[in-house]
C-alpha cells in the first residue's frame, strides 16, 4: 500500500465576502464637517453642472475595505416628481420620498437643513441650505400626501412662501395681491387691507343700518306733524315731511334707498286716522 504524505491542514478565507460595520459618524472628505444618521445631506450629482441631490441618513457603514458607504431616503424636488411643480411648489420646496438607496459617502458634499413650512417661513434669512418639506411623496405611483391642506386666497391654493400674502383685517384670510388686483409695491405699502367679501358685507350692513334709522327718523317726524295738524291737512303735512327729509339727505349727499318703495312703506305703516280728536 502506497504511502499517503499527509497534508497540512487550514482554512480558506473567502476573499469576495465583504463585512460592513456601523458607524456613528463619519467626516465629511476634505472638511471638518461631521454628520449622522439623521442628517439631511448634499449629494453631488453624477453631472457637475446641476443642483445637488438631498437625503435624509439612515446608516453609515464601512467594509473591511474601508470604504464608506450611507443608507438614504431621497428627496425629491417638485420638478422631480410624477406631477411635476404647480404653482403653490416654492422654489426651496422638496417631497420626503419612500424611495431608498446606497451610496458612497464619498459623494456627501454637505449638510442642509429641511425645515417644516411653518418654520422656514420664521427664518429671518433662508441659505442656500435651508429647506422646507410638507409632503411625502411615493416615488412608484406618483402619490403625494397629505392630499388634503389648507389652501387661501381666492385662488384656493396652498401657501407659496415664495409669493407674498397680504391679511384681511377683518377675516383673517391671506390673498396674494395679483389675486385682489394690486401689485406687490402696493401691497407693501398697504396700512390697512380688508377684502373685497368683508368690505362688501359692510357697506351692505352699514347700508342697511341707515336705512332703517332714516326710516324710523322720518316715521317718527311725520307722526309728530299729524298730531299737531287739523284734520284734512294729512297730505300736506305727508309731502312737507317728506320735502323736508329728502331735503336734508340730498345736503349731506346721502344715498337713500327708492323713494317708491320709500313711499309704499310709508303709507302701509302709518294710516290716516278717520278723525282728529
């Protein structure tokens, strides 16, 4: 029987199998800016004469290569979208997608910040790295939620930080001065504004106001002259009333309402009395 020359035992390492560990951070290459997962980054796009993608971190990891690499969720840019952008999208406006990926940390060029609407319309001065979102956006159908939110003006539209408001003083309701025929200078040197729906039921109640004190001021006269007149003198005293209110309305420049109705009402509320007593 042949001899067999035993051989050395050991262990095959799989050089393809590729081990990736957390990180808690990393820095940013050629700064000194740190980010985590949580941050909302700058990705510089594959052509370097367009505007920068942005995501939100979910992980860092590194490989036994030492190469880093972040787990993302995408922003997406109206333009970017199913829809595309409508009028009320701002220019600084992104969607938070459910649209995930990987991508080497290499290609970070910066953090940004991704405000709420409400929020970035307090800042005092918005950079070139600050954002608002207020839609979720699913990147398979095109979907963007909520569905449903405030709209103003009578455009009935959402808010466009981009475009200026102008509030009613009496409904409390914004318009955009091309929506109310005013252009943004004059907007601006507005002290007062109320709208047209506000200030029309206001004349209309004012207007209604007055006609009802004139009515009961002339009522009230022409009842005082009756009772002081013999009888037979009604329709004398009647005109010398009425000359002498619409007299006095016509010096004021007064609108007063139609004399014809005017005069009906007259007659069906204050009948002439049979005898004098």
């Amino acid at each position: 029987m042949a001899k067999i020359r035993p051989v050395n035992s050991y262990t095959i390492s799989d050089t393809n199998t590729v081990v990736k560990r957390n990180l808690d951070s990393y820095t940013i290459r050629g700064t000194n800016t740190v980010v985590k997962p949580g941050d909302n980054v700058l990705l510089r796009s594959p052509e370097s004469n367009t505007t920068p993608y942005v995501a939100k971190i979910k992980k860092i990891q590194i490989d036994n290569g030492n190469d880093v690499t972040v787990q993302v969720r995408w922003y997406y840019r109206p333009s970017d979208s199913i829809g595309g952008r409508k009028q009320f999208h701002g220019e600084k406006e992104l969607f938070l997608s459910d649209h995930y990926d990987i991508q080497s940390a290499y290609t970070i060029q910066g953090k940004c910040m991704v405000h709420s609407l409400k929020n970035y319309t307090q800042l005092e001065n918005a950079g070139a790295e600050d954002y608002y979102c207020r839609f979720e956006y699913k990147a398979a159908n095109g979907l963007v939620l909520p569905s449903r939110v405030v709209v103003y003006c009578k455009c009935k539209l959402p808010e466009n930080p981009d475009l200026l408001m102008v509030q009613c003083e009496e409904c409390k309701n914004w318009y955009h001065p091309f929506c109310v025929d005013m252009s943004n200078d004059q907007a601006k040197q507005l002290h007062l504004f109320i709208c047209s729906n506000c200030n029309g039921a206001k004349r209309l109640k004012n207007h209604s106001t007055m006609q009802s004190l004139r009515k009961r001021r002339f009522m009230g006269e022409l009842k005082y002259y009756r009772t002081r007149l013999v009888y037979g003198d009604y329709e004398k005293a009647t005109k010398q009333v009425i000359d002498r209110f619409f007299i006095t309305i016509a010096q004021k420049t007064v609108h007063v309402w139609d004399t014809h109705v005017f005069a009906d009402s007259i007659s069906s509320a204050m009948p002439f009395p049979e005898s004098e007593p």
